[in-house]
C-alpha cells in the first residue's frame, strides 16, 4: 500500500490513510493544519488538544516525566520485575498476565499514588479504552463507544475521589504534585488532573505491555537474538528501539485537517480526518535500509512509534526503561524462550494498537 498509493482514501471508513515516512512526519509535525481536537469522546487530555493551550498543559507535567526524574524510578522498577519473576515458575509461564501486564500498571498506580488494592480495575478500565468493535457494523461500534465512555466515567469519578483526598493532604506522589502545579500562577482544574490520570493509564499501560511482548515475540520468532542478547547484553536499549520500528505498540495516529491542503498529490478537505500509519511509515525503504530485517544494532534508528513533534509521547523514557530492564530481568533468568508447540499468538483486537493477547512461553 504504501508503495502503490502512500496516501488513499478509505471510503468504508470515511478517511484518509497515510503510509509513508515523509507524508507522515509532515502531519505529525503540522499541528496547524492537522489538528489533534477530537469529539466529546476525546475529552480535554493532552493528547487530544491543540496549541497553545498544548504547550501550557504540557510544561505543566512534564517535569515529572523527564529522563532524570525517571531514572529516580530504576531500583522500583527493578524490584517490581523480580517480584513479578519470583512469583512464576520458568517453565511454563503467561508473558502477557503474568509479567508484561501487571508491570507497567504497577509503576503507574504507585507513580501516581493511588492505593495497591485498586490495581485490578485499572487493568480493566484500560483494556477497555483501547478494545475495538467486534466487526464493522454500526452496532458494534456504538457499543464499543458505549463501554469506552462508561469506563472514562468511572474511572473519572475514582479519580475524582482521590483528588479530594489528596487535595486535603497531599502526598509524595504525582497527583498531590499534579494539584500543586502552577505555571504563571495558574493551576490545574480538578477535571485537568482527572482527565490527565485517565490519559496516563489509558497511554501508558496497554502499550508498555505490548512493547515487553512484542520484544519477547521477536526473541521466539528469531532464536539466535536471544544468543546475542546473552553475549552482548549491551545490546539491549538497541534492541528494544528496534522493536518499537518493527513492531510498533501504537501502529496509527489519527488528526483532523483543519484547512483545505494538498498531500502526496491528493487533496484534503477542511474536517477531513486522517490515519498517520506509522507502522507503515517505519518500514519505509527510503528511511530504513532492508527494513523487513530486525536489527538491533540499527544506527540511526528514526522510528516514529512514539510520535513525532509536539505531541511525542510523554511516557517515552519510562516505556523505554520499563522495556530495558524487563528485558534484563528476562534474559538474566531464563537461558532460552520458546512458545510451546502448536501455540499460536492471538493478536489484540484492535485498529491501532498492535500486540498479543496471550502469550504462554
Ligand atoms: C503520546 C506511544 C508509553 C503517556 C503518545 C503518542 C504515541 C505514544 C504514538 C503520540 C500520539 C499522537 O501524536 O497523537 C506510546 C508507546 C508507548 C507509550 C508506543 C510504550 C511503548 C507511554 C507511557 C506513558 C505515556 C508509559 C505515561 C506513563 C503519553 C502521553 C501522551 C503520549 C501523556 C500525550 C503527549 C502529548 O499529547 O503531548 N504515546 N506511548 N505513553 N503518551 Fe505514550
């Protein structure tokens, strides 16, 4: 697709579809002309806002998730991979259940301070926020639409809960830090700092998940990097960069043109909406040499999969050293992975994020 026509319209789905490297950098980089506003379903987090109001929210939390403050979390982030390794037994276990869930959404809840006993309905609610229709029909859609909205809401109102203790006695932890935040004296709303913890569960968890699974799938799939994963261990953060290229966690970003504009020869309308698909884009041949080949030794590696320009993920060095140090902690314990015989891998359902459901190794 993205030789015979990098841009095309889906006419089932009513929008455009963007395949290659350079016309999907060019949106991502344009927030201008392709804004990231969505409807009531997007509600007002930062992924679905628009300068200049972006920046302000942006400034506001980015401090907590800079690559120092995040390094502060390594010795936890070490401890809760072991626990979570020390409670599995090494011959059969359930990457996806077992570790590569419960991982990221512990660090989450503990970074944002919520209470250990609450972590099972987090799984839940962000399951939820990223599953796709059944099949294509309007009622299917209209009830995937109807779970998502009713799982923002409660996840509002457990939030909602939380602010109004902490707001009375704040804490050593993200959202007491959240409310206290002010940039030129101006504070976070309460609806912002929910709408901005809904986000970082809904954008943090399922896809921490799917990179530790889909670097584990390419070590099953490819045997003999799990060899030199062992002699080179310094090859590790390369080999995680790879498989964000390769297999993308979040392989499509959508935006709305907000004026007339031409791209790849086609013409956009105002209000047209638009699929970025970087999976596609980080197997563009003009960018990446034999790009159907993993390499962990890659150099430079431009990959698109967390984003590109002012909305490029927040959560990127906490997913890549939450990536790092599973993929430590797995290649230090266990000499070999294999998925049992006859074992295939169930994909999510789902339109743009991409992983497995189950993973039995
Ligand atoms: C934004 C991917 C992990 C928080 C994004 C975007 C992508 C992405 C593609 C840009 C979306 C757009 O342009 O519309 C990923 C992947 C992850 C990951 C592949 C894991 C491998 C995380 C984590 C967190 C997080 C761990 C936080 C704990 C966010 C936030 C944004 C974002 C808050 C919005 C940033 C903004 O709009 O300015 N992520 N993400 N993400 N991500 Fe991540």
């Amino acid at each position: 697709l993205r030789q015979q026509t990098p841009v095309r319209y889906d006419s089932v789905r009513n929008c455009w579809d963007v395949f290659s490297y350079g016309e999907v950098q060019r949106i991502l980089k344009d927030p201008k002309t392709f804004s990231s506003v969505r409807g009531a379903a997007g509600g007002q987090n930062l992924l679905f806002i628009d300068p200049p109001k972006h920046k302000q929210l942006r400034d506001l939390v980015n401090k907590a998730f800079t690559p120092k403050a995040i390094q502060g979390l390594v010795p936890r982030i070490e401890e809760i991979s072991a626990d979570l390794l020390d409670g599995v037994d090494g011959v059969d276990m359930n990457l996806v259940s077992d570790f590569a869930t419960p991982l990221p959404v512990i660090v989450i809840a503990e970074l944002l301070g919520t209470p250990a006993e609450d972590r099972a309905h987090f799984k839940h609610w962000s399951d939820i926020l990223v599953e796709s229709a059944e099949d294509e029909s309007a009622e299917a859609y209209e009830a995937i639409m109807r779970k998502r909205m009713e799982a923002m809401q409660e996840l509002a109102q457990y939030f909602g809960q939380l602010i109004k203790v902490r707001s009375r006695i704040p804490k050593d932890d993200l959202i007491s830090a959240l409310l206290a935040a002010k940039i030129d004296g101006v504070q976070l709303t309460e609806h912002e700092v929910i709408s901005f913890c809904v986000l970082l569960l809904a954008a943090g968890n399922e896809t921490t998940t799917n990179l530790i699974a889909n670097g584990m799938r390419v070590l099953c799939e490819q045997p003999e990097l799990q060899d030199e994963l062992n002699r080179s261990p310094e090859l590790i953060p390369g080999f995680i960069e790879e498989t964000l290229r390769y297999y993308p966690p979040i392989i499509a970003i959508g935006r709305t043109a907000t004026m007339d504009v031409e791209l790849g020869s086609q013409r956009f309308k105002t209000g047209d909406q638009i699929i970025a698909w970087v999976g596609a884009a980080n197997r563009d041949e003009s960018v990446f040499a034999a790009p159907d080949r993993f390499d962990p030794r890659r150099m430079p590696n431009p990959h698109m999969s967390f984003g590109f320009g002012i909305h490029f993920c927040l959560g990127a060095p906490l997913a890549r050293l939450e990536g790092k140090i599973a993929l430590q902690m797995l290649t230090n314990r266990f000499d070999q992975f294999q998925l049992p015989d006859g074992n295939d891998l169930v994909p999510i359902r789902s339109s743009f994020v991409f992983g497995v459901k189950e993973y039995p190794i």
